[in-house]
C-alpha cells in the first residue's frame, strides 16, 4: 500500500495535470504490449500495432529494459517536463545528472537485470540513443492514435473537473475511488510494495494516463517533485460516441451530466465559452439537449434521446 500523506497547504497545492505525459505513456504502452488486455480501446490500438512494428523494436527494446514489470523502473525517463511536450521531456532526460542516472539504474539492478549498454546510459552518446529510439516508438505506437487517447483522456478531465468544483481537492480526491481511496488526511493506493509519502507542503500533482492500468504509479524517489500518474476511466466517452459526434462534442454532451451553464461546460471540458457555445448548438439542433436562460446564465439538460444515447454507450462496456 502507498499511503500519501496530506497537510491543508498540500491540499491547496494539489492538481490535476490537463494532458497525459508521452514518457508515461510510452512506459505504460510498452507494459500493455508485454501482456492480453481486454479493454475494448486497448483491443483496438494493440491490434493496430502488432500489425506495424516497424520503427518500434529500438524503443520496445529500451523500454522492455529499463521499464520491466515490477515495482521499480528509473524516475528520469518519466520527466514532469514531459507535459511540456515529446521535445521537452526528452532534453529533460538528455540533461539529467550522470549521478542520477546511475544511482537509479543502480536501483533498477537490484529488481531486474540491467544490459550491459543500459550501463553507460549515464553517457551523452548512448543516451541520445536511448532518447532518438523513444521518439521513434512514440512515432509509431502513440501519435497516431491520438484521437482515440484524447477521447477518453477529455472525459477523464471533464469528470475530474466536475469533481472539483463540486467537492474542492477533496472531493476530487474521493471521486478517484476505487483505485485510490481518500481517508483524510491520507491518499491510499494499493501497491506492490509498502511506501509512506509525506507531501510536506509540496501538493501532489495528478497525471492522467491512457495505457496505465489496474493502479496509479507514484515516482519512487521521495524528494522528487510528489506525482501520481493514474489510469483514465475507461468507461467515459467511448470512441464510437466520439466517431458520432466529435470528441470535444461528446466530452460537452458527457459533461452536462445533470445540467450546465455554458461557462460550467467551457470550464469542464478546458475550451473557451464561445466553442463550449457553438458545440452546444449542434447538440441543441440534433435533439440531444435542451437550453433554457435563468437570469443572466443559460441552462443546458440532456433530453431524453441525449440520455438514452448516453446510457446506450456505456451499456456497451
């Protein structure tokens, strides 16, 4: 069990990161092609690349290397940089200190053989290597499924939006439930491996994640900066809903939940009240919602068809 312990300022510090990290995700990915998944998303994208392994096998071989199944895997391939962007994350990982680098390879040995080049990692030369393989795994088993990831990754940030400003960090941090269980003032995650984190004011930052699966990971060197990458709700927004409407359009239609203004909708689904508007008008003239003004705000609901739409799409899973 990891068990992260909160004070009121880590509270206030606490937040949710608005994309996925493509370092996480690569990690992730390569762990799910390690292994059967019968999600029906993971289905289709496992299909897609098995069919087209070329360009992969250098970054599939790094990753099966130093991300191995298992309670550990080094800290800097997974940069908080990373959510800068793919360019971002990977100077991250070119500038980390050589003494990092070998203290945790040094630690990865203790859990899972290491290869002999993985030993002169800490080395620009076989490092850029490494980075230039992970680009192109990343080309390959992740870019072009974007469409795909980013439906179920706008639901997740819709939903965690509504938590917040229903409940604050706390009700955000309830409504991971049930791969993370909030028991004030502690975070509990089931883990392979017993750990005590106290965030000591520094807040705890959420990474939402495609390919993680089952539970959340921590970073495993406490004096990081404290991040949790955690597995998206894999029930939220299916894909055919988005091939039917778009996926900012069916995130908006997910997020009016019980009833949104358009401002609600903008702050949920993370775009400007104009497009939250103009989605909501396509909505509003294919039946699926209904508008109504109270005083100077205007009231979305789902009608009947929307939430028969809505229930039929998650009947599906």
């Amino acid at each position: 069990m990891l068990r992260i312990h909160f004070t009121s300022e880590d509270l206030s510090r606490t937040r949710i990161a608005a994309a996925a990290n493509p370092f996480w995700e690569m990690v992730f990915s390569r762990q799910r092609l390690a292994g059967p998944d019968r999600s029906p998303d993971l289905a289709r994208w496992l299909h897609r690349v098995r069919a087209t392994p070329r360009g992969m096998r250098a970054g599939m071989e790094v990753l099966a290397a130093l991300c191995p199944l298992g309670p550990y895997f080094p800290d800097f391939l997974t940069p908080d940089e990373g959510l800068g962007g793919l360019d971002a994350g990977a100077e991250a990982i070119l500038r980390t200190p050589r003494r990092r680098v070998d203290h945790e390879l040094g630690r990865l040995a203790g859990w899972s053989p290491v290869p002999s080049w993985a030993r002169h990692l800490a080395e620009g030369e076989v490092r850029a290597r490494v980075v230039a393989a992970l680009r192109a795994y990343h080309a390959t088993a992740i870019e072009p499924h974007a469409d795909l990831i980013e439906t179920r990754m706008a639901a997740d940030r819709a939903r965690r939006q509504r938590d917040l400003a229903r409940g604050g960090v706390a009700g955000l941090l309830r409504g991971m439930a049930p791969i993370m269980r909030w028991r004030p003032p502690v975070l509990e995650i089931p883990y392979p491996v017993d750990r005590v984190l106290h965030l000591d004011g520094r807040g705890l930052l959420l990474v939402p994640s495609f390919f993680c699966r089952r539970r959340p990971v921590a970073l495993a060197d406490p004096g990081l900066p404290p991040t949790v990458a955690y597995p998206v709700d894999q029930t939220l927004a299916d894909p055919s809903l988005a091939g039917l409407l778009g996926v900012t359009r069916a995130t908006v239609l997910t997020s009016i939940d019980n009833g949104a203004t358009t401002t609600m909708l903008a702050h949920r689904v993370m775009t400007s009240p104009g497009s939250a508007s103009r989605h909501t008008q396509v909505l509003r003239d294919a039946g699926l919602i209904t508008t109504d003004r109270r005083g100077t705000a205007v009231w979305h609901t789902l009608t009947p068809l929307g939430s028969a739409l809505l229930a039929g799409n998650r009947s599906g899973h």
